[in-house]
C-alpha cells in the first residue's frame, strides 16, 4: 500500500461520536475514540511507521480499486476488481441513537465476493495515545484482545486470526456470493468483549444503519438543483456532530497539511464557534432542525457559564463537550504526512482574541429564533452582557477569522461581525421584547458601520481590504452581502467583487488572501480556500451574476473526491489538501448552492 495515499483518497465513517477514514485501499489511517478529539488508535496518516493502521483487502489488489457510498448513507464500499474476481469491503460505524457519551465504539467492516474468487487480507496495528502507548495482544478463539494503559481494543472476525508480534494478521477466501467481516470495538479496560460477528448478523447491521441514515434524510427539504452534492454534504456535516452535545467539529483529522512540508498543519477536531453558528441557517434550511436546535443550545450554554468572569464571554473554540482546555503540543515522534512536520494535537488560537465570533453567534440565535425563545430569562441575560461588552471591545485590535500568529490588527471583517452581533441583538431585542440597553447597542452598531466604511476602505484598490492599515484584499469579506452589511448590488461592494477577481481568485478558485502581501507570522504558501470558492459563488449569485456564479459552482464540484467530500484546501495541481473533510467547506456548498437555486428560480420566474 502507498505509504501516503492522495488525501482525498479516502471516505468518511462514523457512529456521530468519532469517526474514521478508510482510504481506497481499504486502510483505515485515521480513528480515534472514544471521541473526535480523543488520542488516535490508528494514524498512519500522520505516521506510517508509527501512527497504526488496519488494512482489510484483497491479498494482491493489482486491479482497479473504485469507492463510493451506498445511496443517502454513511455506509462506504470499496470496490476491488481484477480478472479473478471482484470483491467488496463494506465500512460503518453503527450509530448510537441514545446520544449519550460512550466509551465504547465499533468500526464494522464487511467482506464479500461478488464475480470469481477473492483472497482477502486483513492486517490490524493499532498505536494506542498517537503511537506513544505499548500495548500487549492476546490471542484466542474468538478473536483479538488488544490491551493498552485505560482502553481495550476487541477485534472478533469470521476467519481465523494469527500472531504478528503484538499485532495480529488474517487470511480468507471468499468465492461469489460469499460474505465475512471484521469488527473492531474500542472501549475502556476490561469492558465487556463483543460477541463474534457472524454473516447473518453483519448483513442485518447494514440493513439497520442504512435505514438510520435514509430515515435522517428524509427530513431535507432541499427540492433544488444539485440533491447528491448538498446530500452527501448534510451527511458529512451530521457525521462531524458530536451528538451527546450538538457540537459541530471543524474536521475529522489534525496534522494534515495545508502544504505538503510546511508547517501549517493543525488540529481541526474541536467546534470553532465561527463555524458551528453558520450551520444553523443552513441546517434549518434543509429542514434539520433538531440540528441546529442542538447548536443554539450548547452555545448559550457556553455563553452562560462565562458569565460573570472578567475574561472574553467566548473562546473561538471548544471541546466537544464545552471544555476550554486545548493546549497545543507537538508529537516530536510523529513524522507528518509526506514529512510536515510538525504534527500538533490541541490548539493555541483558542486562546486569541478573534472579536468576530460574536457576530456570528447573535447571527446563529437570530437565524434561529424560533429556537432562540425557547431560552431562560437567563440565557438572554447572558446573550446582553456579552453585547454590553461588545460596546466597550469592538474597536480592539485582534487575530481576526483566519487566526493569523503574525500579531493582531485592525482587521475589517472582525469589526463586520461586531455590527452584525449588535444588529442583530437588537432585533433579537425588540422581536421578543426582552430588557436590554437599546441606545448603547444603537450607538455602538452605528460607530462600527461608519468606522468601517471610512477606514475599511481602500481608495488604491476601490474595495474592502484585510483590515486597516493596508491594501490587502482578504475573501472573508465575502459574507459581507450575506450578514447585511452592504447591499449585494451596491456600487462599492460590486467594485469589491471585482477586486478580488483580479487579486484572489486564480480559475474560478478563490485564495482566502496573500499572505506575501499581509505576513500571517507562518513560513510558507497554501493553496485556494474551498470555503472562500463557495462563498464566492454566494456573493456572485447575489449580486445578480449568475453566469459566472454557476460556472464557478459546476468547476468546483470537479474538485471533489470520488465520493463527494472535501478537504480544507486545493493545491496548485488541484489535490486537497489540509485536514478532511471540512465541515466549513461542506457548509458553504449548501449555503452556496441554496443561494444559486434560488436567483436562478428568480431568473426563470419560478
């Protein structure tokens, strides 16, 4: 197997707890658990040598090797095809439907043989505490016990399994129309062992998590253009929520890089406030409202247990669970995918002050307001201490959305968000007729828009720039229309639109901004922003251009994976890259393509 398969060559499973990557050659290089953000149990990802890995495969996979999911599921199946035979390995993950936190989590993975003979190969290494725990094996009729310091890894199959030092290997022959499986359950020590899987068993857990994920389905209202792409996205967006909480995480992985031997490699398994709150209008869009029910919660409870403390009312981001301890560390033993070094687990911008998070949690309450009312007395009081704050601190100097490490500036986006955050305070205010000191928000709202317009501006570019004290263009401004700071079609935002296509936008693909031009403290490049390409299309569709608006959609999907998912980042030769797949840039393909559907329904009088 490559050592470093493509990073798009993979798909996604996952139980809404965890989840796994399992690439085309039926490897899976990256699990962790009991949670997104938990230690890894396989990450050869990250490590080929160290990190661990269970591959499930024919013996010699010297034919073609396709992937794809079983429709309107969560279910992937990795297709195998040579002369001989053609056999399949079917990967999931069965859901907890109780949505209360387990240790225990089990990857399902079945085999089958569907033309000729297929020899199938198992090979199972996990690397316990990213590679850093020794674990001991013990062997029996049943299966595999895979004993580490405080967790338990069972691996039961329906073939025979033999000793390979510590890690265990297999061997099967399946003929057409047969099946087998391995399963592989972490939990904490000595918890109860599985029972052996058998096929009847296997072919019936198919059935019952097919049937969760179609049922979820179900629920989309989306009737629009493009149903397999903004499907697959909801699908992905659901598998990336930690269910206990409703926490949305920025990613599957961490250390995946945004340039292959650069540095920018990060740990993406935490709820960035930024991005959870924008998935709220989205979710309910497509009729997820439980979704984004789950969201509004957990944010103002995260807004009420900061109350009273002398600190910011939010963090950027969280754990899962609300916890705000994410300290950053590198895992010196860990090489890197393709060697980028290095390889970080937590993350120090939790930390900085990024004053734009407000706007986007009041837009999420807002957007949700019929969730919103259903809040205590003590939940509001909470949401107006933070915009009392908010109208002593917009004007600081701050990281700004893209958590630059450069030092803090006046960045103009950070102040949008501010306008947005008191704007819409103040309708949340008078729509549910709740106390709050209207005049000062008022006044603040109204000193924000007029700084930004008279210092955000750029006379040399004709646009909205990075932040005060340059040119620099920057494509988080594309949300500017969305939020309703500016009209889409007014003459200075149009004029904006057109300086990014000349600065930022390379063949329809948008980079977020130059960091030659606006040094962000980090040594080398990065490809284009997928999130900032959709957000493009959005604020071209608005502004009535909507030629281009789909031409630029219809291009981006070419950049996808095989089945539809995407990375952080595209590189120059149009690879993925960073961390996979991304909930933001899933978010803003539905806010995109909802977006289009909508101004081109406009254009055909529907």
């Amino acid at each position: 197997m490559d050592r470093y398969p493509p990073i798009a060559e993979h798909g996604l499973v996952g139980d809404l707890q965890t989840a796994a990557l399992v690439s085309s050659q039926g490897v899976v290089d990256w699990f962790a658990a009991p949670r997104f953000d938990s230690p890894s149990v396989f990450a050869a990802l990250l490590d080929h040598d160290g990190g661990g890995y269970m591959r499930l495969a024919p013996e010699h996979p010297d034919g073609t090797c396709k992937q794809l999911y079983y429709p309107d599921t969560a279910i992937l199946i990795t297709r195998f095809m040579s002369p001989d035979g053609v056999g399949e390995v079917v990967d999931f993950m069965p859901p907890d439907q109780t949505r209360t936190a387990t240790d225990r989590h089990t990857l399902v993975r079945v085999i089958r043989a569907v033309r000729g003979t297929v020899d199938f190969t198992l090979e199972c290494r996990p690397r316990f505490d990213y590679g850093r725990a020794e674990h001991e094996l013990e062997l029996g009729e049943n299966g595999a016990l895979f004993r580490a310091p405080g967790v338990d890894g069972h691996l039961r199959c329906t073939f025979p399994l033999e000793r390979d030092g510590q890690d265990v290997r297999g061997k099967v022959t399946l003929s057409a129309g047969e099946s087998g499986g391995a399963v592989f359950t972490v939990c904490a020590s000595d918890g109860e062992a599985p029972a052996p899987p058998t096929v009847d068993g296997l072919a019936e857990q198919i059935e019952e998590v097919g049937e969760f994920w179609q049922n979820w389905l179900r629920q989309s209202r989306y009737r629009g253009r493009w149903p397999e792409l903004v499907h697959r996205s909801a699908i992905t967006l659901k598998l990336l929520t930690y269910a206990p909480t409703g926490a949305l995480i920025a990613a599957a992985t961490m250390g995946l890089p945004e340039q292959v031997g650069g540095e920018r490699n990060w740990d993406y398994r935490f709820t960035w406030v930024r991005d959870g709150s924008l998935s709220v209008r989205a979710m309910l869009d497509l009729g997820f409202v439980e979704e984004a029910t789950a969201f509004v919660h957990w944010l103002v409870d995260r807004l009420r247990e900061r109350e009273g403390k002398e600190d910011e009312p939010l963090q950027t981001m969280y754990r899962v669970d609300g916890s705000p301890d994410l300290p950053e560390e590198t895992l010196e033993h860990f090489e890197g995918y393709r060697g980028s070094f290095p390889v970080r687990i937590g993350n120090g911008a939790a930390d900085q002050l990024q004053l734009d998070i407000y706007g986007e949690a009041l837009y999420a309450v807002s957007q949700g307001r019929e969730i919103a009312q259903q809040a205590s007395y003590e939940g509001w009081k909470a949401l107006a201490k933070v915009l009392d704050w908010l109208c002593d601190a917009w004007d600081r100097p701050d990281e700004g959305i893209w958590e630059t490490r450069g030092g803090r500036e006046d960045f103009t986006y950070s102040r949008v968000m501010s306008w947005v955050a008191l704007d819409q305070g103040l309708r949340l205010a008078e729509y549910f007729r709740r106390p709050a000191d209207l005049e000062r928000w008022r006044k603040a709202r109204d000193a924000v828009f007029e700084e930004v317009m008279e210092r955000g501006w750029s006379a040399k570019e004709r646009a909205f720039v990075q932040h005060y004290d340059g040119d620099v263009l920057d494509a988080s401004l594309l949300l500017m229309p969305l939020v309703e700071f500016t009209a889409p079609r007014a003459e200075a935002w149009l004029s904006t639109l057109d300086a990014m296509d000349r600065k930022l936008v390379s063949d329809s693909l948008v980079y977020r901004y130059d960091p030659a031009a606006s040094p962000d403290g980090l040594r080398g490049s990065e490809g284009t922003f997928s999130l900032c390409t959709f957000l493009y299309v959005d604020a071209l569709a608005r502004a009535g251009r909507l030629s281009q608006a789909r031409y630029t959609f219809e291009k981006m999907q070419t950049y996808a994976n095989h089945v539809g998912l995407f990375a952080e980042e595209v590189g120059p030769s149009g690879e993925q890259l960073g961390n996979f797949p991304q909930a933001f840039t899933h978010l803003s393909l539905i806010m995109a393509a909802l977006t289009l559907d909508k101004a081109l329904d406009a254009e055909d009088g529907r």
